[in-house]
C-alpha cells in the first residue's frame, strides 16, 4: 500500500461542498463523547440533522436511538446504520479536539470518554450521506433510512430498538448498510469474502462462598483461588476445536479498595471474552467455561458456588454475497480497484448482525439483507510515520480501534465515508 490510494479516483459531485459540515459535526461529536446508554446529546444533534433536511424523524427508540424516513416513490427500502456511543477510554491522541470529557461509568464512578472506534466518523458520514441523497431526489426512488444506534459497545443497542418496535415504527429496510473504520490508509474501502466480524458471547463467573484468615486458607472456600484457576484452564477451551474460538480472560475483582492482606474474599467474579466465527462452537465454548468454573470450585476444602452468566452475545457479521457484490462494484466504479481491497475476518464483534437475517427474523421480519465494509482511517502522515519497512509491519504498529491513540484522518475518512454510502445507497435503491 502507499498513499497513492489518498487521490479521489472520481469526485462524486456535491460530497466536497458537504466536508466542512460534516467535519464540523465530527469535531463537536468527538469533542463531546457520550456512554453507552446516555447518547442523548449526540442523538439530538443527529436527529436535528436529519430533520433540517425533510426526512421523518423518531427519537428515543431503544433508549436514545433515532430513525430517519424520507420516501422518495416506490422502489426498495434501504437503511444506512451508523452508532452513537463512544467508550470509557482516556484519550491520549494529542489532536487539538481531543476529548476531556469524564462521566458516570456503570457503578457510578467517574470514567474518561472518547471516540476510539469511529462511531463519531460514522454518524458523521450516515448525517453527510442522507443529506447528499435528500437533495437528489431525482437519482433514485424508494425509501431512505437513517439509523443512529445506541448501545453499539455494550451489545445492547440493536436489540433494544427492535424490542421497541423500530422496523414497525418506520417501513422495514429490504437492506441494511453499515461501514466501520479501521486502521488501515484512509481513501480505502475492504469487503469481505465470507465472514466480516466474529460473533462473541461475554461470561460472567461469579465465585462465591467462606472467606476466611490468610493464615487459613485450608478452612476457606477462598473463591478467588478458584476464579485464578479457571484463568490458567481457559486456553483449554479452543484446544481440538476445528473453528477454534478464543477465550479471553477480561477482569478479575475480588475484594474492595482498601482490602487488607490477610483476610481472604468471599467472593471473586471473572469476566471472560469468547470470539469466534461459529455459533455452535461458542455454544459449546459457553458450556466448557461453566464446566471448569464448577471443577475448580470443587477442588476446594468448601467448594464455592458458581454462577455463570451470559452478560452480552452478538452473531457473525456476514455480509450478503448478492448485495456485496453491487457494492464492491459501485465502490470499485467509484474509487478505482486499486482503493477497494479485500478484508480478512476479524475476531472484533458487532451487533449488526441483529439488524438483519435471522436477528430481525426473532421480531417478525424476514428478507432483510446487511453488507457490512470496513473503512480506511489512516491518515498518509500517520501511515509513513508507523514503524516498519513494508505494509504488513507498520499494520501491527497502527494504534487499533479502542486505542487511547486511535484518530481517523479527518478529511480523507469523511471523504471516502460519505462516497462509500452514497455510492453503496444508490447502487440498492430504485433508478431515479
């Protein structure tokens, strides 16, 4: 790869008169981060939006999601999803609009917030997006739909909308559209072949039973001591399975701020990740990790008990070969082949999946097709800066998304973003 990739092949007609708005909405986005769950700012900038350019909006669907309508005739319905929230990182990218912003985290302590995975670019790029196709009514025919999803990081956002009624709340989408930035040369676009993104299951292991004196442990159910051995069996897990999902411990906790060492905990809770690209292997993956959580225990004088807890699941992000197919080629028309590459799976995770196929099937929709692509953010400085004398070496050394220095180029990511969809949207909806 080389910066090369940086030059518009062909400059869609309207999307540079739109960069200064958009990248206006991007700062304020990235300056003012919002939690999972309490987006109400970012939602009410996103839906003034929308309004301003005629589409039919509705707020606070699944918490704070909004919807977007604009019907254009008869023609397909076609959505264009981007998410809300940022994450509980402390920004250390130095960009003159970094974020300072601190909030409540879940259990009431404050926490730094930032956009380090691109929600920002992408609601910036939804926003851009449906206003070029609002003001160009005549190129195309159907139904365009804006989605801002909250609760993307948490795995709750997705599920939350449509438990509130969002596809009977607007005209359900024949297709869904969604794109994520990544650390790879902005001016790019990657599709993939097959799967996209894993699908995860997150477990919570709650150990719980007699504490007890250090000096004692023999006496004790000592739950932690049994939480830390099922951290050292979890590799285990992946052992002899042919789609070998990973299982990550995440967390540890036992005992409060202020423990003293010699008193043994009467409880310990582990948080443990699982990522893979087969459901049926993560089902079975869930299963082993309460297996060994119970072994564990038992090996105890008094055997804690155990409680395992599904915290959040998320399916595989496939694209659909058919839709994907369209898009790869109104992208490759669009950028050029040289801009549009192919994307390897990643064990990252999404609840997108839950926007179509069998997750909108669960709330009485049947038919709708997602194709998801990843988006260059790697700005040329930050590209020829990172460490390494070929592509493959400076990839590794790209801060990755949910990094404190995770920072799209600006211009370039909006650029190739809003073509991305625009292209994307008119390639699925109707001929004007």
């Amino acid at each position: 790869m080389s910066t090369e990739h940086t030059r518009t092949t062909r400059e869609l007609p309207g999307v540079s008169g739109l960069l200064a708005p958009a990248a206006e909405f991007y700062l304020d986005l990235h300056r003012n981060p919002e939690l999972s769950g309490a987006e109400g700012r970012t939602a009410a900038r996103f839906a003034a939006w929308a309004a301003a350019d005629g589409y039919r909006v509705l707020h606070g669907i699944g918490g704070h999601g909004v919807a977007a309508e604009l019907r254009n005739g008869d023609g397909p319905a076609v959505l264009l999803r981007a998410e809300l929230d940022a994450l509980p990182v402390a920004e250390a990218t130095g960009a003159p609009y970094a974020s300072t912003v601190t909030a409540a985290g879940p259990d009431g302590r404050p926490v730094p917030v930032t956009h380090a995975c691109g929600h920002d670019a992408h609601l910036a790029c939804v926003a851009a997006a449906g206003r070029w196709l609002a003001a160009r009514r005549n190129l195309w025919r159907g139904t365009l739909l804006l989605l801002g999803q909250p609760a993307e990081e948490t795995l709750s956002g997705a599920r939350a909308m449509l438990e509130d009624g969002l596809y009977e709340r607007v005209t359900p989408p024949d297709e869904v559209l969604a794109q994520h930035t990544a650390p790879f040369p902005a001016g790019m676009v990657a599709h993939a072949e097959g799967p996209v993104l894993a699908g995860s299951r997150t477990l919570s292991v709650a150990f719980e039973g007699d504490g007890g004196h250090a000096a004692t442990a023999h006496l004790a159910a000592d739950p932690l001591r049994a939480a830390a051995g099922l951290v050292t069996r979890l590799p285990e897990i992946a052992a002899g399975e042919s789609d070998r999902p990973t299982v990550t411990a995440t967390a540890l906790r036992a005992g409060d701020v202020g423990h003293p060492g010699n008193v043994i905990s009467d409880r310990a809770d582990l948080l443990v990740s699982l990522r893979g690209f087969s459901g049926p292997a993560l089902d079975r993956a869930t299963a082993e990790v309460a297996r060994l959580a119970r072994a564990e225990a038992a090996t105890a004088a008094l055997p804690p008990r155990v409680t395992v807890t599904t915290v959040s699941r998320s399916g595989v992000t496939t694209s659909d070969p058919e839709v994907t197919a369209h898009v790869r080629t109104a992208h490759r028309s669009a950028f050029g082949t040289a801009r549009v590459t192919a994307w390897p799976p990643a064990l990252a995770t999404e609840d997108f999946p839950l926007l179509t196929g069998s997750g909108a099937h669960l709330h009485g929709h049947t038919g709708i097709r997602g194709c998801y692509w990843m988006l260059g953010a790697t700005g040329p400085t930050q590209w020829s800066t990172a460490p390494g004398p070929d592509p493959t070496t400076k990839l590794r050394h790209l801060p990755p998304n949910h990094s404190p220095r995770y920072l799209p180029s600006v211009r370039l990511t909006l650029q190739t973003g809003i073509t991305a969809l625009v292209t994307a949207a008119l390639a699925r909806l109707g001929r004007g």
